[in-house]
C-alpha cells in the first residue's frame, strides 16, 4: 500500500514539474514575441515626420553710405519679393528607448528636436545703387539674413509647430496603442502614459 501511494506522489510530482516548466516556458516565449513586436513596431515608426509651410513678403532693402563725412550720402535699394518653403522635421530613427522585459515597460528616454529648414526663393526688382555705392555680394548676404530671421519670426507666430508637433504626437501614440494591446505599460522617462491624451500634456 506505501509503495502504490509513495508511486502515485511521485507521478503528481512528475506531472506538476512538467506542467510548471510547460507555462514558463509559454510565458517565455509570450514575453520574447511582445518585446520582438514592440521593437519592430519602433522600427516601423523610425521615419522623418514632415510638416511643410510656405510664406510671402515683400521686402524693401535700403543701405545709405556718406561720402565726404554726413555733406553727401549715396543710397542704394531693392524691392525683393520672398516665397519661402519651411518645413519642421522629426527624425524618429533618433528616439532612445528602453525595453525592460521583466516590468512589461516602454521607456522612451528622448525624442529628438525639430529640425527646421527654410528655403526662401528671392526675387530683385527695382535695383537702385550708383558708383560711389554699388551691390555688391554683401548686400545680396545681408538680405538673405534680414529675409531668413523674418520668417523665422513669422514662423514662431504661426501654427506650424503646433502642427508639427501633433504629427509627433500621432506617430508617439502608436507606441501606447501598442503596448497597451499586450498588456506593457509605456513611460516617457518617469512619466507613465494611461492614456492617449497624457501625450499632449508631456514636454517633448
């Protein structure tokens, strides 16, 4: 009678261990395929986010000159007309990230700045200069330059970051929609995000 109950323990004990390293190793290989999806998924957003805008101006550029002390000046002017291409970028391939399999988390660490890029088309009209003073290609820099930070201002007025940055936040949002479908828990450095809407509210 000992030996049929000490067999019958020692099978409940065979069958429990098998069982056991069974869902383990099921758990394992449920957590190694939620940490390979989560990092194709980063992979798949690492992309340049664009957001594009165009401006107009009409600038008058004037440069006086003394000749012989303040007695005669000798003035030179342009009308240039400006079309300008602006665009905002995020380079997503740049995010740092840290996956801890253990906790089930998604920490991203930082996301890259915007990177702006403005491409003005300059039109002359009306070139007025004279002898004692010429354009030269100083001129044509020192415009550039008056032209480049009046749109950057103009830019800074308009909505063009803020669009640029829900594009972000769009692209940022799939990362949630992610984890939260397999159960992980995403963190933007100490920040955790349990809903979508936190995005817009974290400083990027």
């Amino acid at each position: 009678m000992r030996k049929i109950l000490f067999g019958v323990i020692i099978t409940l004990v065979v069958l429990f261990t098998f069982k056991y390293c069974g869902e383990a190793q099921e758990h394992k290989i449920v957590l190694q395929e939620s940490s390979t999806l989560i990092q194709e998924q980063i992979n798949n957003v690492g992309k340049l986010v664009v957001t594009e805008g165009h401006f107009s101006e009409v600038f008058n550029y004037k440069n006086s000159k003394e000749i012989f002390g303040a007695y005669f000046t000798s003035d030179k002017k342009a009308l240039v007309v400006v079309n300008a291409k602006v665009t905002i970028a995020y380079d997503l391939s740049k995010i740092e990230f840290k996956v801890d399999k253990l906790n089930k988390t998604l920490t991203i660490l930082s996301v890259p700045q915007e990177e702006i890029n403005i491409s003005p088309d300059l039109e002359y009209y009306d070139i007025q200069s004279d002898f004692f003073n010429p354009f030269e290609a100083q001129d044509y820099n020192d415009i550039k330059e008056t032209v480049k930070a009046s749109l950057i201002k103009k830019l800074e007025a308009s909505d063009l970051k803020k669009n640029a940055k829900n594009r972000l936040i769009s692209e940022l949002s799939k990362f949630y929609i992610l984890t939260n479908s397999l159960g992980w828990t995403l963190q933007y450095n100490e920040t955790s995000i349990s809903k979508v809407d936190e995005l817009h509210r974290i400083k990027l």
